[in-house]
C-alpha cells in the first residue's frame, strides 16, 4: 500500500503528457524541416504531406514529386520511434506511370495555377518543348515545364508519350523557328491554308525540304511546310548561340512595343521575365521562370555606389526593399543595356533610365531598384542552364 501511495504522488509531480501532443510536435517539426530542405520553392516542387495519429500509430497522407523527401521522412519518423504507415501518392500518379511524358503540341500553351480556364495563367510552354504529367483532375493535367514550374494545362495542348515515342522525338532531327512570329503552312507556298501559327523558339520535326520550304511534322504527326527564312535547324542554331552583352541587347531591342501579359513567356505577349526568359531563352540560355527565381542565379553586380559596375546583359531586379521585419521582395525584372538606360516589360518591352536628365527616366524604378545579377559570365553554371546541356 505505502508503494502505491509513492507513485501515486510520484505522478502529481510529474503529469504525463498525451502521446497525440509529443506527436504533433514531433511530426510537424520534421515535415516542415524537409519541406524547407526538399521543396523550399513551392512553384518547382510539391511536398504536402499531412498526417493522422491513433495511439502511437502514425499515418501519413498527401502528395509529391520528391520521392526521396517522402522516404526521408518516413525514416525519420520511424528512427523516432513511430510506427508509420505511409500512404503518400508520389507523382506521376499510376494512370501516367507508362506514359508520363508530353510535348507541346501548339506554338504556346497556357499553363495555370489551378485546373480551370478562370484561373491564374503563372507560364506558359512553346510548341516542342518536353513537360512531365504528374496527375489528372477534371480533365486538367498537372505537369513539370523544363525550369521546373508546376501548373495545369488541358491535354489538348500536348502530345503524350511513353519513353519510347519521346526518344524518338529526342533524337530526330529539328528545326527551330526563328522569326518573332509566323504560320506552318499546309503545302509549300505561303497562300495554302495555315496548319499553325508559330513563335520564336518553337520546335518542329523535319522530315524533308521542297524548294524554299522544310517540311516538318508536329508531335502529333500533323504535317506542314515552313518557310526556309523563318527558321534554322535546332542543332545548329544551338551552336551558334554566344551568350554577349551586344546579342542580349540586340535581341531584346527586337520586343520593343510587344504588349504585357501576366503569365507571358513567348513573342506573343510578356510579362517582365517572360520577357528576360525569352531573351536569353533565343541565346541559348534558360532561365528560371520568375524574377525572384531569377534573381538567385548568375554573379551578383556591386552597385553599392551607382551603376558603374553594371555591363550590357546585367538582369536589374526591383521591388521591395529590406526592413527591419521583412526580406527583399523582388517583383520586376529589366535588362541593363548600358549609359544607365535598362530595357523591360511594363506595359509594353520599352527602355528607361535611372539619369534623371533624361525623359525615359523613372523615379519610380530607380527608388525601386535592389539589386543586379550577371549572367553572361556564368553559362553552364551558378544556376545558369545551357539549352544544349538538357532535353528541354
């Protein structure tokens, strides 16, 4: 009897906790640690787990495309102490598991933020260009652009294909149309009937020349004809891009007037880094999508004390700057193009300057400005992709 008194009070003095409260703290600490490390960027990667408990059972629920994530996390938890059932779904879900792959299939395709024509248009994706499906949902398709954005798109903008057909298409032989915009003909002269309308950076399959025209084929097999003029082929269009101050500014002086779009990222219409993207996309050079995106890759450009360090091709990012309780926050993007002038989207591709004795000049921009990034001098690394180095 006098043991069971002790414990008794024992007990008072040390309250047991539930175990379903050491749990939540235990599981949620350890899902937002591997978001942080696995999917810190939401826009480029899915990681939404969420669990359930039942005494010292665990079971989690929820979706990514990070398989090694959900494996971390799984053995971590069991490495606590947790006996974990996992039924999280890693994507590609199991309908795209043979044929999780897709090439666009028009000149631009409209990719939004969730699976309906009224939702927010984030990207969009140039005919031939490779997209990964990741799931299905009221006819929508989730899919992975070749800079890693997720977002939806309906299934009548791609080709689908299993490893076999996008080996194929891999390996043919392409051309690259290289005019801003134009048509895919359906024989070869430009009075027959258009089969598409074209954009720059737009990939094509050539099975043939006649004349003055390559005939080409779409990923859906539809045939056609493009003019010899309006396009090179890809591999040595590729080869032939040097990444300069000079050709970034050259090409990005070929948009001046081209009318803004949120979402932009072709010739048709921009927003302000469709339009950077697109740039140094038709110099060989992928960007990430966003400016805050793009603001993390290149060199930095010192301009503490002014724009001097600044050379032609340097990205200009503008937005919020730093407080004592917030970060930067990037929201804009231009090009410098040099005596303090920067071209970009606003509106419509224009040039301003940050001389206040000139009339392009923007106060606005130039108490907004943040900071600068330098991407020529970075090809093929610190976060700049070579077109030639993946299978876009």
């Amino acid at each position: 009897m006098r043991f069971i008194i002790v414990l008794f009070f024992l007990s008072l003095a040390n309250p047991i906790y539930s175990q379903e409260h050491i749990d939540m703290n235990n599981i949620q600490q350890e899902i937002s640690k591997l978001k942080k490390k696995f999917a810190p960027d939401k826009r480029t990667a899915l990681f939404n787990i969420s669990y359930k408990t039942k005494n010292n059972a665990l079971t989690l629920l929820g979706e990514t495309n990070i398989e090694i994530a959900k494996d971390t996390l799984v053995k971590e938890l069991r490495q606590i102490g947790y006996e974990v059932k996992d039924c999280v779904v890693v994507l590609p879900s199991r309908e795209f598991e043979d044929n999780k792959f897709g090439v666009i299939d028009v000149s631009v395709a409209s990719l939004r933020t969730e699976p309906k024509q009224e939702a927010e248009l984030v990207t969009q994706a140039l005919l031939g260009s490779r997209i990964k499906l990741l799931k299905r949902f009221q006819g929508w398709v989730l899919v992975q652009t070749p800079d890693k954005y997720l977002a939806w798109i309906e299934p009548d903008n791609y080709q689908q294909m299993n490893k076999s057909e996008l080996a194929d298409w891999d390996t043919s032989k392409k051309i690259i149309f290289t005019k801003e915009n134009g048509y895919c003909y359906s024989q070869n002269n430009i009075n027959s009937t258009h089969v598409s309308d074209l954009v720059a950076g737009n990939l094509l399959k050539e099975i043939g020349r006649s004349g003055d025209f390559v005939k080409i084929e779409f990923p859906d097999k539809r045939a056609g004809y493009v003019p010899n003029s309006n396009c090179e082929e890809y591999s040595a269009w590729l080869s032939s891009r040097s990444l300069t101050g000079e050709n970034i500014i050259n090409t990005a002086k070929i948009f001046i007037g081209t009318p803004y779009l949120w979402g932009g990222t072709s010739t048709k219409f921009m927003d302000c880094s469709g339009f950077t993207r697109t740039v140094f996309f038709l110099n060989g050079i992928l960007l990430p999508r966003d400016a805050s995106q793009q603001a993390n890759v290149g060199l930095p450009v010192n301009t503490d004390s002014g724009f001097s360090n600044l050379r032609p091709g340097d990205l200009l990012f503008f937005g919020e700057k730093k407080s004592p309780l917030s970060k930067d926050k990037i929201t804009h993007v231009g090009i410098y193009i040099g005596n303090e002038e920067f071209i970009h989207e606003s509106g419509m591709v224009k040039i301003n300057s940050f001389d206040k004795t000139k009339v392009d000049y923007s106060s606005e921009l130039y108490s907004r400005f943040i900071r600068a990034r330098r991407i020529i001098n970075s090809a093929g690394h610190n976060g700049v992709e070579l077109l030639k180095d993946i299978k876009y």
